[in-house]
C-alpha cells in the first residue's frame, strides 16, 4: 500500500475518510494524497488567467478549497505521514477516477453519509459514480464508523471464479493490520449451494493464502446485502470486503447489491473492481 487518495469536500464525512486514511496510512508508510473538486463545466485549466477572473465564484470557491486544505494537512491528523494536496475542476467522479489512476492510487477512501440527502456535499452523491467508473478499490466510511482496531474482516464472494489480482489490496489490508479473515457465502434462494460445495471452494480458496488466517461462514437470507450485514455483525466484524462486477454499462438509477451494501453497513466496506475490458 503505497499511495491513498481521500477526496474531500470539508464535511463531518470526508472527514471521517481522512482519519481512516490516515489510520491505513500509518500502519502501511503510504502516502496520502487530499483532492477536493470544483464543480464546473469550463475547461478551467486551458483558461487564461484574465479569463478566470470572469467566473468570480469558481475563483473564490477554488482560494476557499485551498485555504481548507492547508488546514487540514497541518491540523495534525496526518503527523508523520507524507501528505499533499490536489485541487481540480470538472465533474466530481470524474475528476476522482482520473486522479486515482494518474497517481496509481492502490485505494480510494470516501466518507458515505447513507441514504439522506447530501444538500451541498458531493461525497453522497458520488461515491456510487466512483465505484462503477474505477478500477481503483474503494474504501467506503461511515461517519459512525471507530477506527481503534481492524482485526476481522468478512470477505463475501462466491468462490468459484478466479480472483487473485482482485484479492490482492484486500489481502494486503488483512496482512498490514493482522486482520482474520472470515470467507462468506450467503445462500439466497436465487443461488443456492450445498454445505458440501461452499467448503470445497472455500478451502481451494484459503489454500492459496497460507500466511492468512480464514474461518468459513454461511448465511442464508432472502437478499444479499441481508445476509452480509446478519453475519458481519454477529461475528463483530471490523470491515466488509466484496468484489464487484463491471457495473459501468448499469442505469444510474439502479441501485446494485455492492452500493445498497456500501450505505446500509455501519463499518467500512471495501469495493474491489477487477481490472475490466475497454467499453465497446
């Protein structure tokens, strides 16, 4: 883990995804890089400065973003950690996802503020935008969420596909804090498999990660997110772990298992996307 990408807009859950940040950050040496976004639709990095001066409000919210993040970075919360600061104009995801691949950024970090409304936030609103256009994983933080230990996890997969270069970030976070890991299949009534079945894949699986510690679970429910939720809480877990499909081609409007999770769990949940085909 080498390099953290916390987008911001200044609010009680940006910055709860700064302090988890910087809680990674300081138990993996990664750098973390802040980058708060002006909504525009000009091209403001082609323009002349005599130009800028035209669009008074962008001027004053971009000096504003400044000043807000050299606050932050010497407020103390990032003490002993590399940090610095990106500020960009354009669409808020957009702008996130460019940046998170430019800066080969191994995670996102997002505060999420569940289903009310955001008012003048753009982290709410984005964050499922974000998961969908990104290759990049994706931590997303509640602003309830205690960060004083990650010692499990609660990986929930299907385990009958090949996901080694997916699982890598996960297993990277689980090694850095000694977190165990606890494989998950929930049986739904559309996906149904036997005790027998789930073993097999799973011990095929852990096989492949002697140095992690694992445990296996099953929970049955009548919808996924249920049966993730159910059983991270009854085994106290610390963060939830799930990789995702290719969802850029989805309707804005539908709402998917991975982001009905991500605003509904209390603790944090990282969304991993395998690296995917170009778009056609």
């Amino acid at each position: 883990m080498k390099t953290l990408l916390v987008p911001t807009d200044f609010s009680a859950y940006a910055q709860q995804a700064c302090r988890t940040a910087a809680q990674i950050a300081r138990n993996t040496g990664a750098q973390v890089i802040l980058l708060a976004n002006i909504v525009t639709d000009t091209n403001w990095k082609k323009l002349m400065p005599s130009r800028q001066l035209q669009h008074p409000e962008t001027l004053a919210k971009t000096k504003e973003a400044e000043v807000k993040l050299e606050q932050l970075m010497a407020s103390g919360l990032f003490n002993g950690i590399t940090v610095s600061k990106i500020i960009t104009h354009g669409y808020t995801y957009e702008e996130i996802s460019r940046h998170a691949k430019r800066q080969k950024a191994d995670m996102i970090v997002m505060g999420v503020h569940g289903n009310a409304p955001s008012g003048r936030y753009f982290i709410g609103s984005n964050i499922q935008k974000v998961m969908r256009e990104t290759e990049t994983p994706v931590l997303a933080v509640r602003n309830s969420t205690i960060i004083n230990r990650w010692k499990k996890v609660v990986f929930v997969s299907e385990f009958d596909f090949e996901m080694s270069k997916a699982f890598r970030p996960i297993k990277q976070i689980a090694e850095d804090f000694k977190s165990r890991i606890h494989l998950l299949y929930v049986n739904i009534p559309t996906k149904f498999k036997d005790s027998q079945t789930i073993h097999q894949q799973m011990q095929k699986f852990a096989a492949k990660y002697p140095s992690l510690k694992f445990d296996e679970g099953v929970s049955s429910a009548y919808e996924l997110e249920d049966g993730i939720l159910s059983y991270a809480k009854s085994v106290g877990a610390d963060w939830i772990a799930v990789i995702t499909s290719d969802r850029r081609n989805s309707p804005g409007y539908r709402v998917g298992t991975t982001e009905t999770l991500v605003f509904r769990s209390p603790i944090p949940v990282l969304v991993v996307t395998p690296p995917r085909e170009p778009l056609k």
